[in-house]
C-alpha cells in the first residue's frame, strides 16, 4: 500500500488554489452584472460556495471507502480539470466602461 504521505504534500497546494479561485470569482461575478443585482449575485454565489465545501467531505469519504483512499483526491482533480476546460470554453469577458474623468 502507497504511503500516504503525498496526501499531506497536496494540501498546501490545494489550499493555495482554493484561497485563489474564491478571491477572484468574487471579482468575476461583480463584473459581470449590472451594480444593480451586484449583493443578490455575491450572496447566490456564497451560497454556492458554501454548499460546494459541504458535500465533497460527504462524497468523498463514500468514495474512499468504496473504492481507494486516493480515489477523492483524484476525481477533485477531474472535476476541477473539467471545470477550469468548460470556463476557458465558455467565458468571454465583458467590455468594463472607462471610469469617468471628472474635471478639477
């Protein structure tokens, strides 16, 4: 049986990545509506984000012990390789207006 010392190695790695994509999906959702809607949008997307940190531990430790104990650790790295392809696909960025020069 492989150590599982490698699990330990990943989480800094995961961690950083994760503390970065929250940072700047903030950023993508306030963007990309109008400054109307922008607190319904950041409210919908914490919600998102909190159920999206509550059901891997609940999947994944069904997993793990269906299957292998690096059967989660793979298939988030799946799931994220999928996602991150579907964003690159799918994204286009919008236009952001200029501020205005205001005179002095």
């Amino acid at each position: 049986m492989p150590s599982p010392l490698w699990l330990f190695l990943i989480a800094p790695i995961s961690s950083t990545f994760n503390g970065l994509s929250l940072a700047n999906m903030g950023g993508l959702l306030s963007r990309s509506v109008a400054p109307q809607v922008q607190g319904e949008i950041l409210g919908i997307g914490s919600s998102i984000a909190a159920l999206a940190n509550s059901l891997p531990p609940l999947i994944g430790g069904f997993v793990a012990a269906s299957f292998a104990p690096e059967a989660p650790v793979l298939g988030a790295a799946l799931t994220m390789f999928l996602a991150w392809l579907i964003f690159t696909l799918t994204f286009r960025r919008a236009p952001v207006p200029a501020p205005a020069v205001t005179g002095v």
